[in-house]
C-alpha cells in the first residue's frame, strides 16, 4: 500500500472529534518539477498544498476547492486548487525572493480566500479571511474557526520531498458529552508533534505516536495525486473571452497564439485556422472586433 500520496480520516470514539492527516509525496514533488521556487516559497506552497488537501477532506463537495494566498509583499499570490477527485495543483507569484518563511513579511498585507466552484455551475461560496499569526497553519485554522464555527486546530510542513499535515477538529455536540475534555487533551498531545514526524510518519504510526492512549477509529486511505485541470476548451474559452480583435493582433505579430499553463507547463497553440473557428459562431451582436 502506498502511503505516500494520501488522506486518512479518524474519529475518537470518547466524543465528537475527528481528524484528517495527509502526506504528499510524489504530488508534492509534481508541483516542484515545474517550477523552481526559492525555498522560503517553497514552505508556503507546500503547507498551503497539505492545507488545501486537509480542507477538501473536511468538507463535502463535488467540484473544485480553490484556496489563494493573496498579498501586496514580495510574494503575490499562491494558489492551490482541489478537486472532489482528490486532484490537487498549485502555483505561486513573486516579485522578490523572500528572505526567510515569515507570512506578514512574505505576503504584506496579505488575505486567504477559499472558493468552492461546484461541478456544472452551481452557486459558488467564497470565504475570505485576513491573515492570522505567522503560519499557513494558523491562518487555516483561524479560518474553519470562522467559517464553519468548530474548534479547529491545523499542523503544517513542507521540505523539497515532501509536504504533509494534521488536522483536528471539534464536531458539534450536546452537553451530555462523556468526555468533554477531549478536544483539548488531543489538540494538546497533538502540539508535541515535531516537523520530520509530520513529513515521515505514515498515518497509523503518527496517530500511535500521538494519541496512543485514546480510542482512534481510523477510516480508509484515500489516494491524493497530482492532475492539472487545464484543457483545449477551456483555453479556447478564454481566448474568446479576450475577444477577437484582441486574438487576431497577437495572430498578425506572432503568426500563431500561444498559451501556456502555468499550472503543468502545458502549451496549447492556436494557428490562424484554428483562430477563425475560435470566433466563427462568435455572432452575439455588439462583441468588439468581430467584424473587421
Ligand atoms: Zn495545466
């Protein structure tokens, strides 16, 4: 069984709190393939990748889960984005390399917004927070304390192999619960992990290593894997939402249109043939640079 690339749920039996850990290991390493990231960015991407992983296994949604790390420092924007397939991808935009892994002075004045875009147009939801402490774990938390009301606590790492995390999570309940101190006895015991356990430990052995005196009931490894999202379609539809006039320029300067992913490095190229089938059925009256 690999336990490299995977989610793993956990209930304790003594009262309403469950988990999630994950590992990333080849997916992790797909995302540092395409890009060379300095290594402060490199954390960053990776815990909010780990982070991303441990918010789809929270929530229920068929689409896609996009976090972003928005902000006007040396780092500009990262972005990681989930699938209910349990795909991830992830990239991120600087302008300076930072010094060292410090969140207020990565992202300056930096906000988390996480958008859930279901499958086949539903209503989006968008949840935005302002950055909370110094970590992607902190501001994780502090976010699920906010949007869904549960006492959440978030571990986070990330090296040049891997990236991995721990989430706990207090789940709504009567008074009558048997064991009410339980939360905070775990989220406690929890905060005693160190940055290569996260990163080595395959999930029963970290849970053994935590919370070896409490009752854990452990559900199936799920597998995570890396897959971009991008497609000729869905490149085809933004140039068309860039218009044709637009289009037909680059066309004249570079004798073809030339896109490339910057999730995967894809390229998708449009030749002038290609470009009038991209706007021949573009009829809707009033559209700039249709007729020429
Ligand atoms: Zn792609």
């Amino acid at each position: 069984m690999n336990d490299n690339d995977v989610l793993r749920r956990f209930l304790f039996e003594a009262a309403p709190v469950r988990g999630v850990s994950v590992r990333l290991d080849a997916t992790w390493r797909a995302v540092l393939m395409r890009h060379d990231y300095p290594p402060a960015i490199r954390q960053l991407l990776g815990e909010l990748m780990a982070a991303v992983a441990l918010l789809s296994a929270t929530l229920k949604f068929e689409g896609r889960l996009v976090a972003q790390l928005q902000g006007h420092g040396p780092v500009t924007l990262l972005v990681v984005e989930a699938t209910s397939q349990r795909t991830l991808r992830a990239i991120a935009h600087w302008n300076e390399e930072p010094k060292r892994y410090d969140l207020a002075a990565m992202l300056g004045d930096g906000r988390l917004v996480i958008t859930v875009e279901p499958e086949g147009g539903g209503e989006r939801y968008q949840g935005i927070v302002e950055l909370a402490g110094d970590t992607v774990a902190e501001t994780m938390s502090n976010y699920l304390m906010q949007s869904e009301q549960l006492g959440t606590h978030v571990w986070l790492a990330a090296d040049d192999q891997q990236a991995a995390g721990l989430l706990i999570q207090k789940l709504p309940s009567d008074a009558t619960a048997e064991d009410a101190d339980l939360y905070n006895r775990v989220v406690h015991l929890a905060e005693t992990i160190t940055v290569p356990e996260l990163l080595e430990l395959p999930a029963r052995d970290l849970l053994r290593r935590l919370f070896h005196e409490e009752d854990v009931r452990l559900f199936e490894t799920e597998p995570v894997c890396f897959r971009c999202t991008c497609n000729r379609d869905r490149v085809a539809s933004m140039l068309r939402a860039l218009g044709s006039e637009e289009v037909h320029s680059i066309l004249l300067e570079q004798d073809r249109v030339e896109v490339a992913c910057e999730f995967c490095n894809q390229k998708y190229r449009f030749d002038a043939v290609d470009v009038e089938q991209l706007f021949a059925t573009d009829m809707s009256p009033g559209t700039p640079g249709t007729f020429h």
